[in-house]
C-alpha cells in the first residue's frame, strides 16, 4: 500500500511529491498518516492539509 502527499498550490509552478510511505496492508491510511505529518510538516512549510477519501485527521500545526 503506498501514501503519497503532494504540493498543491497554484502559486507553485510544478507540482511536486513531497513524501510517500510504503506498508503492508494492515495498518490504516488514517494511522500512517498520522506518522508521517511530523515528517512532511518538517520538509515543507505546511500551512494546510487536504486529504482525499475519508481520512480524517487532527491538523499538525508548527
């Protein structure tokens, strides 16, 4: 199972993937997720997170 996070602001010129997580299928996207905003908010200057199907997901916030 992959996650991938992505920029997604018009004021970028190219889009770019910002981080990924690969995991058996066992483990729920929500809860990767989860893990993982630590380490993207840390790469980027994450202001605000969309997500996409159900996930939801406290906001991370520096």
């Amino acid at each position: 199972m992959a996650n991938l996070a992505e920029t997604c602001s018009d004021d970028n010129p190219v889009q770019l993937i910002t981080d990924y997580t690969l995991e058996q299928n066992t483990k729920s996207d929500v809860e990767m997720l989860k893990e993982r905003l630590p380490v993207i908010s840390e790469k980027t200057d994450l202001a605000e997170l969309y997500t996409d199907g159900g996930i939801t997901a406290k906001m991370y916030s520096r």
